[in-house]
C-alpha cells in the first residue's frame, strides 16, 4: 500500500499554472500528487497526514535529459567495460544521473558494435532501472572515409544505405520507437571522433524524396518523427519534409527559425556539441525561444565539450553527460533570466518543454494535481541559482525518495 503524506518546503516552483508557490505544500498518495498549494491551506485540508517538512528548502520537477545515448553507447564511452562489465557501467551512469536531480530520459538506440543488445533487451534492462526512459529507435550514419550505417533493428552489424530506406527497417523502427528522437541522420555524424578519423561528418545521407516518404510513413502510423541534422541546407531538407522534432539544429538561419516557428517543429538544442557544427549558443536558443518554438536542452550524453565554445567552462575533455546536464543548461538558463524569463519558463527548458518532445507531458515535467510524484528537493532553485548536484538534497521517482542528502 502507498503511503499518503504531505511535503512541504519554502518555495515550489511547480514549472505549471500555479508558477512559483511560496511557504507550498503538496499532497502524495499512490505516487501522484492530489493535490498542491499554500500550505496552510493543504495542511487544513488534510490534518490526519504526515507531514514532511523541509523548512527554507525548494521544491521543484526534477529533471529530464530528453536526448542521451546512456545505455548504449556511453558505457564503453566512459568506463573501460567488456561485455561482462556493460550492464554495471549502465547502472552506474543511471546513479550518476539521479544523483544530479535526472529522472527521465529520451534514450537513442542506434544499432552499436559495441553490445548485442537489442532493443528489447534495452527495455527489458529499463524496467529495472528506477528510473523513467523513453526510447527512440533510429538509424545512424557515422562518417568514416567510407560512410558506415546501422540501425536500432538490425543488431551491431553495418548496413547498406539502401537498407535505411527499406520499407521493413522503417516500419520496425516506427513499431518501436516511443518518442520523436534522432530516428533518423539526415548528416553523417562525426560520432565523438576527430576530423581525420570521420572526414565525411556532416555529409548529407538522404535525398529529399526519400526523407518526405520516411517522415509520411511515420505520420501514417500515427507516430511523430524526428531527425539528427545541422547545417543550412540540411535543416531546409527537415522542414520541407516535415520532421515532428529536430535534434541539434546547429547551424540554423533566421529564415529557417521563421519556417520552424510556422510550422510547430520542436528543437532540441545541444549546447555540449553533438554534429559536425559548432553547438546552439545561449543567444541562439534564446532567438529560439523568442520566435516562440519549443525548445528543451539535453546532453546527448556521453560527449567530449566542444571546443572552442565561450558558454561551456569545462577544464577538460573528458566526455560529459546527464550528471552535467545543469551546468551545460546554466549559461542558457541565466541568458533567459537576464532576458525577462522566470524560473518557471527557464526551468521548463530541463523539465515541461523536455516532457512535451518525449510526449509524456501528461505525467511529469511540472508539479500539478494528477502527475507522477517525480520532484527534487534543493538548497535553491536549480541551475536558475545554482548547477552544483550537491544542493541537491532530494531525489524523488513517483513518491519515493531514491537520492537523500539530508
């Protein structure tokens, strides 16, 4: 049975219609908050409960890395694994997440050399992660001297280009694919490695006709699309072919900005690096934003920093990921603050905005009557006045406390 009790702390900065509650409580009961507001009116409502008080400090949604590559990928990235290793490298990245207030990701599954799982091995190993992880399934074009192709549905062997426009390959990919991730590369991608180890990064794969038949059959099956692109031409290639989500985006123009903003595409900025072009900059998501596009910041964990970037003051070029997810967030974050934006709107860049691209909005992202009790307990309010994890104190998953610094 859950338990039933009410948390109450200085200030909730809910990321919904209630915007910042000062002196707030909210009501947990079968993983659900039921209910939210000042507390002394919550506390009047429901006098038989517990009440957990956390004095001067603040409540918010916890946090959503919307595009990482931490299953797959990341574990042979950071830690020196085997096979037999690969499964305690994921768990431990996953803590290492939680640690830094993330609770849900968009996760990409590429189709690696580095593993032999499947998908449904990716899934069946997330339903004991307590965390929540939203898969994208997709196909992947790495740009060695001579381009390399793989897909989430095809195993870690490489593939023909051919195959990427199968009509097999795509209708597996749809069936299992959860979220509009980087489903597909229009660019090849330079996949974490030097210029001369993947000179053909960024080149375009795709014809225009082949990406208007990719993004229709998507839309047929009632499954929203999204694509790995950068660069002028490429991003043009997106929008014309109708892409639901565009991952990255590096490289847009004022002119493409207007055409996205027309027809509601979502951008995920990157502002670790993730293509062949220099990453989106704080005054590039900010122009995002004030065209009134919904944007969220993910890491596209696990990355080395980009270099030659002014925003991101990593001291070294060990590759980062979902743990810095607020540091990579903080300069874009303080941008929109110095530009008029609460904490509410900037927060929803890491929380709401991230939720709406995985298309779980409904559940978690902000704190409102109905959705899962996912929340963090800090000494501030993240990233908008500090993106240092230890103050954070809390972690919360659907009620539960899984990270405790008190």
């Amino acid at each position: 049975m859950s338990r039933e009790y009410i948390i109450k702390a200085k200030k909730i900065v809910t990321v919904g219609k209630d915007k910042t509650i000062i002196n707030g409580a909210m009501v947990i009961k079968e993983d659900k908050i039921i209910d939210i507001g000042k507390e002394k009116v919550i506390i009047s409502k429901y006098k038989d409960l517990d009440i957990e008080d956390l004095g001067n400090l603040v409540i918010t949604p916890s946090l959503i890395d919307c595009h990482t590559h931490l299953l797959e990928y990341a574990p042979s990235t950071v830690y020196p694994v085997t096979s037999e290793t690969y499964n305690i490298a994921q768990k431990a990245l996953v803590l290492k997440a939680l640690m830094a207030g993330v609770t849900t990701f968009g996760e990409q599954i590429c189709g690696s050399p580095m593993t032999l799982l499947s998908v449904e091995d990716f899934k069946k190993l997330a339903k004991d992660l307590p965390v929540n992880i939203i898969f994208s399934c997709n196909s992947i074009t790495i740009g060695f001297e001579e381009l390399v192709n793989f897909t989430a549905v095809t195993g870690n062997n490489s593939v023909d280009k051919d195959k990427l426009i199968e009509d097999k390959i795509i209708n597996s990919l749809i069936e299992k694919s959860d979220y509009p991730g980087e489903n597909i590369f229009i660019n090849a991608t330079p996949a974490n490695l030097t210029e001369d180890i993947v000179p053909r990064a960024g080149e375009v794969i795709y014809t225009q006709e082949e990406l208007e038949n990719i993004v229709q059959v998507f839309h047929s099956k009632g499954k929203r699309i999204g694509c790995h692109v950068a660069g002028k031409d490429a991003i043009e290639m997106a929008i014309k072919a109708n892409f639901d989500v565009i991952h990255h985006g590096h490289g847009i123009t004022d002119d493409e900005i207007n055409e996205v903003s027309k027809n509601k595409i979502s951008i995920v900025a990157t502002p670790l690096g993730g293509t062949h072009l220099k990453p989106n900059s704080p005054e590039d998501i900010l122009k995002l934003i004030q065209n009134n596009i919904l944007v969220a910041i993910a890491t596209d964990a696990y990355l080395p920093p980009y270099e030659g970037v002014s925003w991101l003051n990593f001291n070294d070029k060990e590759a980062k990921g979902s743990p810095e997810l607020m540091i990579i967030s903080k300069p874009v974050i303080d941008k929109l603050i110095g530009s008029g934006y609460d904490e509410n709107e900037a927060l929803s860049l890491i929380t709401l905005n991230a939720a709406k691209v995985l298309g779980i909005e409904e559940k978690i992202g902000s704190l409102e009557i109905g959705k899962d009790a996912d929340f963090i307990v800090s000494s501030g309010i993240p990233v908008v006045e500090f993106s240092d994890a230890s103050n954070i104190k809390r972690v919360y998953l659907k009620g539960k406390c899984l990270i405790n610094r008190i």
